[in-house]
C-alpha cells in the first residue's frame, strides 16, 4: 500500500490527536468467559476532547497512547520505537490524512503490548513522525487503531472516562433497554478498516460519514457539503483557522448545524468544522460522548446507549 491511512487525528481548530479507550456500558453488559481476558476495564483522560491512555511496550513505558477508529493499522512515534529498539521495515509509504506534508511511516511489530491487564501480542503497527501533533501540548507516543480493535470488543463510557475490552457480548445485550434510548447499527467498514455510519442526518438529510473517535469536533465535512447542508457558517476567533492533521497544519472554516441525528438520537445546535481537503466526512467525539458507545468488531454491530 502506498499509503496508511492515518487520516486526520485532530478535527480541531486547536488540534488535538485522539485515541480513546473505552468502558464497558453499565446496564445489562455480562461478559462470557472465554480463554484469555474475560474484561479488561481501562481508565482514560481526556483533553480537548480527545481518549489518551497509558500502555506499556515490551515491558516497556508507561506512554500515551490514543484509540482511534479512523485509522489503520496502528502507530508509533518513530523515535520511541527507535528508542525501545523495534525492528523497522524500510520505508513504506507516506502518511495518508489531513495536511499538506509528506510523512514516511515504516513498518514494524509491537511484540507484547499490555493495556490495563490485557496483553497482546505481535501486534501490527507503522512508526511514523508524530511531533507536529504535539504543538497543543500533548506528549503522544501512539494510537491504537483498527489492528488492535479488529479482534475485540470495545465500550467506551465518556462520563466514567473508562474503556472496556471483552472478547464477547452477551448474546441479548441491552435487549431490555427501551427503543427510545438505544440506537445500533451494522458495524460496516469503510475500505475493510473504517466503521460508517448508516443512518446520520444533518439538518434533515442524509449524510454517509465515518464514525471516528480521533476526532475532537463533532462533525468534519468537507466545505461543500457543509454549505450544500445548510449548515451556517461562524466567525472565527484568532487561532482558530488552523487544524492539526496526521500530515501536518490545515485550513479550516467553522460551521454550526441546526440539527444533527444518528437514528433516533438527535442533538441541536452541533459545531463542527469544514475543510477543503478531500477526505471522508466524519462524527466525532463531542457528538459520540453524550452516549455510551459499544463497538462490537467480533459480530459486526455498533451500539449508542443513553449516558444517564
């Protein structure tokens, strides 16, 4: 592949990269024991709208890692990984994403990578350049991305700020909860890699974006389509006019929307950002953490809960 796709980490005027981890749901979450870890509950941070969390690397750190369901495979800062002495390919490729600069990544394998108190092993990863990220003040020593949530299950509870990881969910999980505080979907990958989101409304129509917890803004679409939508346009205050993306510093505009759903949940008055980048619409975190979000990577399946 040319390039790995890290797209945009920040969707923020004052950009910020993501990675989150996420809680297991409080209400009605069973796990199944299974050989290996039965649950794994992980405390996170999050700054400026962004999921960091504490890893260790070949009995190595702790570092600061995020979760991000926008990228693949997942990543390294290339002088860590020097550092701790993995073994890099020869250049793969340039990075892919938001920003104008042209960022070589390299691939390598994380051997034994431990999250609270689950391990995992040979997991597959690139080592790219990450300092440009950290203009916002923000140490970032990776992310975790789709090569480590593909084999799992991962909740994220925002309000607790904790994440949970589990082989399995019950076979009726949240059966009971009422219709009108529970929105699921198929858990549909864009390119194999990337969750969509089926049934997104902006301002009433339909919009196909990505579900993305490495985006600090509620919503990033491209200028377009944010004007096509209706969506009205704010002034912008001094340092606002710039993002933070996975290869560097881009344009941005401010946009607020009147409306925006994801099937029965709707949220009024939703500020997002608009770009003239060409890359994939995306639903990020400020919208995402007024619910508990369950991505079920085993069966396919995306569930939003209520976070009474």
């Amino acid at each position: 592949m040319k390039n790995f796709n890290i797209k945009l980490w920040t969707f923020s005027v004052s950009a910020l990269f993501v990675a989150g981890i996420f809680n297991v749901l409080d209400k009605g979450f069973v796990m199944i024991p299974k050989q290996g870890f039965e649950k794994n509950v992980v405390k996170f941070q999050y700054p400026k709208n962004q999921i960091l969390t504490k890893v260790h690397i070949n009995d190595k750190g702790p570092f600061n890692f995020f979760i991000d369901t926008g990228i693949h495979p997942s990543a390294i800062s290339l002088p860590l990984a020097k550092k701790i002495g993995l073994n890099l390919g020869p250049k793969a490729g340039n990075v892919g994403g938001f920003g104008r600069q042209k960022i070589p990544y390299y691939r390598t394998t994380i051997k034994k990578l431990k999250i609270g108190e689950m391990e995992v092993s040979n997991l597959p990863t690139v080592a790219t350049e990450m300092s440009h990220l950290e203009t916002t003040g923000l140490k970032i020593d990776g992310i975790l991305g789709y090569s480590f949530l593909k084999d799992r299950v991962t909740s994220i509870n925002y309000k607790r700020k904790e994440i949970t990881f589990s082989d399995q969910l019950p076979e009726n999980y949240l059966k009971d909860t009422p219709l009108d505080e529970l929105v699921k979907f198929p858990l549909r990958l864009a390119g194999g890699k990337i969750p969509m989101i089926p049934n997104l409304t902006i301002n009433e129509k339909v919009v196909e974006a990505w579900l993305d917890t490495g985006s600090s803004r509620s919503f990033g679409l491209l200028n377009q389509e944010a004007l096509r939508l209706g969506l009205t346009e704010i002034e912008l205050a001094d340092g606002e006019g710039k993002g933070i993306g996975a290869r560097g510093e881009f344009e941005v505009r401010k946009f607020r929307a009147s409306r925006m759903s994801i099937g029965t949940f709707n949220q009024d008055s939703v500020v997002g950002f608009g770009h003239n980048l060409r890359m994939q619409n995306v639903v990020g975190n400020p919208f995402l953490e007024k619910y508990r979000l369950t991505l079920d990577y085993v069966n396919k399946m995306v569930y939003l809960e209520l976070n009474k």
